[in-house]
C-alpha cells in the first residue's frame, strides 16, 4: 500500500488551509523567493517572476521522463507552471518560463488538474517551476484534498530559494527535488540574473532535507514516498561547480542523497549568446563531473 502523503495530517487539523491563507497573505507585498520584489500580486502587481494574482499553467499531464524513483511504473503528473524567479539563457523551457507561454487560471481549475493527474494512475503531482506560484498551488491543494487527493507533492524547482516560503511547506511536501545550478554566486548572477544563489541555495535544501530527509523508495511501485532528490546539471567547462556542489551535499546533508548528475545540456534559449555555454558538455567533462562526485563521497548518484 502506498504511503499517505503528510499534507492530509495538515488537512484534518486545519492546518493545510490556514498555511494557503499564510502564504496568500505574502502576496500583498511579495517575498515568496529571495527577490523579495514586495509588489502587491493581490491587485495584480509584477515583480521579477512576471506572474500576478492567477497562476499561469503551460501543460500538465502523465510524465514518464524523469527520475525513475519520480516516474516509478505510472508516470509522475507533471504540471509546469510559466514564469520563473530565475532567468537562465540557457533554460529548455525557454518557451514557459521566460516567454510566458500558458493561460492564467483559477484555483478550481488547478485543483482539478492534480485530481485528474491522479485519476489518470499518476503517482505523484510534480509541480515544475512552483517557487512564484506557491499560494496558489495551497489553494488549490486544499480544494483537491477535501475532494479526495491523496498522491504525495513533488516540489520541482530551481533551488532559488525563501526559508520562510520552505516553513510554510514543512508537512505539505512529501518530495523535495531541486536543482543546484551553481557554486559560484558571480556565475549565477551572470547566467541565470539571481543574486547570492549559491548561499540561498544551500539554505534552503538543508531546510528541505531537514523537513523530508533522505529518499524513500516503495518497493512495489518503484516510486518514492518522501524525501529529497537533487539534480545538478553539468555545465560547460564547469561552469556548474560540480565539485563543490558534491561536497556540500556529502558534507552538510548525507553521504546517502540521491543525485541526478546530468549530462543534457544543450544550449536551449540564449545560449548561443553566451559562450562557453553555446556547446554540448563533452564526454570527458561529464566523466570528470561522476569522478569528483565519487571522491566527495556520494553513494546514490544518477546519471539519468
């Protein structure tokens, strides 16, 4: 049988609802990410995500192209929400998070999309790119639990983080699974236009590996139940920081983090602008990205 998500506790308490009402409140003057723009969303207002009141949503459907302990025999319901608190040139979905492909809608619609994921067989809702857009997927979230969700949450973002945002969701999120771009905060700055990422990023996946922990895995659905998964993305003459990104992982979480080492970049969106990042990695960069990775002593990579 597979494990009930944490966020049904929070709705027989009441507390789910008043943590959306908490998070909705943050829009009046917004510090949802480290932007802090402090515009009014409430009446519309954008800051640096571009988004206002309403979430924007791309696509959503039956996902079998992630992580296998993601995708699991069913599919991970993945909805990809438009606009981003991070613009990086080199973005595969350019297209949605800087083009703003999508169409505003309104919680009820959202709400039915997640129970419709689960309808289809989905394991998992797999919120992509939700870190602008929190308040609204609660909303939502309390709307689809009272109607019978029961599919544990998978939060999909860029590692851009507020440790404020991450408390409100300690208890709602089953599956923690960032991105860590970068280890260099210039770098960061320079590609994706984000102040200070490498020092907010690792606030804030401590706080998601001391909210879920490490990964749990059912063994009969091959999906995972709760805890933490980290991609990191191998970069063009390691623009990436792949070593130290490995070292604080194995130093200041576990030894034991699943980590998606990845090596598909390809030079999406403004790449081609920015060189080196208008080429593919080598076959050599990515090899050197799995060895340091094994010399700080990660046990659960993946290079999927």
């Amino acid at each position: 049988m597979e494990k009930r998500p944490s966020y049904l506790n929070l709705l027989e308490t009441g507390e789910l609802e008043a943590r959306a009402k908490a998070a909705m409140a943050n829009l009046s003057s917004c510090t949802l990410c480290p932007h802090e723009c402090k515009v009014n969303r409430l009446e519309n207002e954008k800051g640096f995500c571009r988004i206002g009141r309403k979430a924007m949503v791309a696509s959503f459907g039956a996902h079998f192209g992630e992580e296998p302990p993601i995708t699991g025999k069913r599919g991970s319901g993945t909805v990809f929400f438009s606009g981003c608190n991070m613009r990086c040139v080199f973005c595969q979905n350019f297209e949605i998070s800087q083009g703003l492909e999508g169409q505003e809608i309104e919680k009820e619609y959202l709400a039915f999309i997640f129970l419709s994921l689960q309808e289809g067989g989905c394991h998992n809702v797999n919120l992509v790119t939700p870190t602008h857009v929190m308040p609204q997927i609660l909303e939502a979230l309390v709307m689809a639990a009272r109607e019978g969700l029961k599919i544990p949450i998978v939060y999909n973002c860029g590692g851009y983080e507020s440790i404020t945002s991450l408390k409100l969701l300690k208890g709602i999120v089953d599956i923690y699974m960032p991105d860590i771009k970068y280890s260099d905060n210039q770098i960061a700055q320079k590609y994706s236009k984000v102040k200070r990422y490498w020092d907010h990023c690792k606030k804030g996946v401590k706080e998601m590996f001391r909210q879920v922990g490490n990964l749990q895995v059912d063994a009969s659905t091959g999906a995972a139940t709760r805890g933490l998964l980290i991609r990191h993305l191998v970069l063009p003459q390691d623009l990436s920081g792949t070593r130290e990104v490995c070292r604080f992982i194995s130093r200041e979480l576990s030894p034991e983090t699943v980590v998606n080492i990845m090596d598909q970049y390809r030079p999406y969106g403004m790449a081609k602008k920015y060189p080196p990042l208008d080429r593919p990695i080598t076959p050599e960069e990515f090899a050197r990205a799995i060895r340091w990775a094994q010399e700080e002593g990660l046990t659960n990579l993946l290079t999927f």
